[in-house]
C-alpha cells in the first residue's frame, strides 16, 4: 500500500513539475520573462527534481537559458547574461543526449543566438550544422510526409532555419 502511495505521490509531483515548467514556457512566450523565472524558481525549489529525469531537466535548463537570454533586468550586464545562457543551453543538451531533434534544434538556435551576439559567428554556425544533421536524420526516418511537412512547420524549427539563411550553410 504504501509503495502505491508513494508513486502516486511522486506521479502527482511529477505532473505539477510538468504544468510549472509549462506555465513557465507559456510566460517566456508572452515576453513575460520576470513571471516566467518566478516559476521556474518554484521548479527549482521542489524535492521531486531531483526524479524528473533527463528530459524535464533538460527543459528546466532550457527555460533557464531563454530567461537568461531574453530577460533584461539590468541587474547583471549582457555579457554576464549570454555566457550563462550559453552555459544552460550547452547543459540542456548534454543532460538529454536522446532528445528528440526538435529539442535539440531549439536549444541549438538559443545557443546560436548566444553566440551570433557574442560575435562568435563562426562557432554559431558549428552548432548548427550539428543540429541541421541531426534534424535531416531525424526527418529522412519518418515516412509520412504530413508528419515530416509539419516538424517543419514548428515554430523552433522554422526560426532555426531561418537562422540558418541569415548566418550561412543553409541552402
């Protein structure tokens, strides 16, 4: 009984996990960056983290890079921002190296933006030629072409791609 208890609790954290880090995406996109780091600190702050496993951590580092990236608090300087986020987003991707490739090519184009910004152009474009080949992988194993066509049509891939055109290496 009690160990059915106990991973019912911890199946109840975990969804509370999922919806934070979801409302917490909800805010970065509606540019509400102060609200959206008031969430992920509540994240942050629950003993059930520590269980949520390599993908919602990743995404827990993910949302802490863009808080980093797009957040201009003024408390510390651009500079001290970027190189964080560029740390988060290198983390992200190291804490779920069997992320789908839509995720990687998310925390790609963060990445990227970290560096395009930081003048470091050339490592951007590195990055994400790893991410393009992954991507391509990805989609050359998927056999129905609505599924490939709409992959392609999600918002982190479609700014990804067109990153890619602004910086080079895209055809």
């Amino acid at each position: 009984d009690s160990a059915i208890e106990a991973a019912s609790g911890l199946g109840l954290a975990r969804m509370l996990l999922v919806s934070r880090l979801n409302l917490a995406a909800m805010l970065m996109n509606m540019r509400r960056f102060g609200e959206a780091r008031d969430v992920i600190g509540l994240v942050e702050q629950d003993t059930a983290v520590v269980h949520m496993g390599p993908g919602l951590g990743a995404a827990l580092l993910t949302l802490r890079g863009m808080s980093e990236l797009f957040e201009e608090d003024g408390e510390r300087d651009r500079h001290t921002r970027l190189r964080a986020a560029e740390s988060l987003f290198r983390q992200a991707m190291e804490t779920d190296p069997a992320a789908d490739a839509t995720s990687l090519v998310e925390n790609s184009y963060y990445l990227a933006c970290c560096l395009v910004e930081q003048g470091r152009v050339e490592e951007a474009g590195l990055v994400l030629d790893n991410a393009d080949r992954a991507l391509s992988d990805a989609l050359s194993s998927i056999r129905s072409n609505i599924y490939r066509d709409s992959i392609l049509e999600t918002p982190p891939v479609r700014r990804f791609v067109e990153m890619r055109r602004r910086i080079g290496g895209c055809p």
